[in-house]
C-alpha cells in the first residue's frame, strides 16, 4: 500500500446476519477496535438491507467510526422496481460505500457492464463512494485472459465518469476463483493484478486518477494471509466476506500491520 492511499477494510457480509445479530457484532467488533485502527485504516460493514437502519442506529449512537456500507442497489431514484433499493434510500441511512458489480450478482443475477456503469453513476451522484467489484473466471485466468477481462470491466465500469470522481472511488479486485473458496491469490499475483487494474484507470482517467483511487483485493482474505496481501504496494485494502461474519477474525485484518 502505497503512503498517500489510506487502506480501506470492508466487510461484505452477503445474505448471513439478521438485524439482532448485527447489533451484536458490531459492538464486539466496536470493543476490539481503537482510535490507531481508524487512524490507520478505513472500516466499512457491508450488511444485508434488513439489517442498515439498526446497524446505522449503534453505530451513532455509540459513535463507533466504522463506516456503514451497502452491497449493492438499484440506479434508478424511484419506480415500479419491485424488491429494489435505491441510492438515494441508502444515503438517507448515512451509507458511505456500495459494492456495485459484485462478481455474485453478475453471475447468479446476471447484471452486466453497462447496468454497473449505471449504479456506479447512480451511487456517485448520491455522495456515496462505489466500491467497483472486477475479477476473472478460474477458465479465464488459465486461457491467459484474466487481464483482458479485467480491463474491460475498468473500462465499461467507468465509462462517462470524470476524472475527479473516479480518484475518489474504489476497485475491488475479486478472482472469481479465490471467492469463498480457501484459495488466495498469492501476494505477487494479487499485486501484480492490482497494478494492472491501477494501470487501466490510468488508461481511462490519467495518473492522478490512477495513483489515488484506492484498489482492494477479494478473494479468501483471512487473518493469517492479511498483512502479506495488504503490505503490497498497489494494494490499498481489503474486501472480506466469510472471514467478516466473525468480528475476532475481522478485527485481527483490520490489525494486520501489526502481525
Ligand atoms: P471470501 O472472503 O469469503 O472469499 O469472499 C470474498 C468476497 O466475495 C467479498 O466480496
């Protein structure tokens, strides 16, 4: 992780966690962590809808300065969209960051390029920061293809954003392969596809751009693997899923500079 480039822990906790026990991890994640973890590291949770508005309510009421995160919403303000939620309801409940483009619901809900472009405008437009989600298939990696994959990805992700707002956002760098699986990329394999993400948003929106907008790594974070992966240079956080259902393990990531 580069200086200049404030790591950020997030924690997806997908469909797991109803609005009880959210209230109750994050009290014990809040006893665990301290002021020189937030001075180190950005912490977001990224919890079920259910669960925001309690999560969002402890939190301030016990001003505990883990940012509140969503997985994903809709891009449109209003309408006849049954089951959706849109960004602008988000950011009513203090949400700071949003996964868009998660590698699940491209797969299992079949969202594409051009929807994630629009929900990555939609968020930006709501003041919140998008955490783009890129990553390449097991089949595209041994094809040699994980690069050109994730270039489009960039490239269709940010397409008609401005230079400033794509320094402020987030890529999560997630290889489908290594989701949920035990399988990490190794440190080098996961540096050298940040660097190469950090290139193509140099490509679309210049070297200062490229140089500050933060790249997380996916993909069987743990505590044990945390500080190799983290301690990369192009590598500027996190984004955990099983390992943030338990807030022992996900305090210990957020601490991974001390191991
Ligand atoms: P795991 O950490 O469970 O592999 O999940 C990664 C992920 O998909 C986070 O968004």
């Amino acid at each position: 992780m580069a200086a200049s480039r404030k790591p950020l822990i997030s924690g997806n906790w997908k469909m797991h966690m109803n609005h009880f026990e959210a209230i109750q991890i994050v009290q014990t994640l809040s006893y665990q962590l301290d002021e020189n973890d937030y001075g180190a590291c950005d912490v977001s949770i990224h919890p079920p809808f259910t669960d925001l508005r309690s999560v969002q309510t402890v939190l301030e009421s016990d001003r505990i300065p883990v940012l509140l995160g969503a997985q994903h919403c809709h891009f449109e303000e209003k309408g006849a969209f049954t089951g959706e939620v849109s960004p602008g309801m988000l950011e009513k409940l203090n949400v700071k960051y949003v996964i868009v483009g998660h590698s699940e619901r491209r797969e299992v809900f079949g969202e594409e390029d051009e929807m994630i472009n629009a929900k990555v405008k939609a968020v930006l437009k709501h003041s919140m920061t998008p955490i783009l989600c890129v990553g390449e298939t097991i089949e595209e990696r041994e094809a040699d293809k994980a690069q050109e994959k994730i270039q489009s990805q960039i490239q269709n992700g940010l397409k008609g954003i401005g230079k400033e707002r794509i320094s402020s956002m987030v890529i999560a760098y997630e290889p489908i392969w290594a989701i949920g699986t035990g399988m990490t990329a190794t440190p080098a394999d996961a540096q050298e596809m940040c660097a190469f993400a950090r290139g193509c948003v140099k490509d679309v929106a210049g070297n200062a751009a490229g140089d500050t907008i933060r790249i997380q790594y996916g993909g069987s974070v743990k505590p044990v693997n945390a500080a190799e992966l983290l301690t990369q240079e192009d590598i500027d956080g996190a984004l955990v899923g099983g390992a943030s259902l338990d807030a022992e393990n996900f305090s210990r990531i957020v601490k991974y500079r001390l191991h």
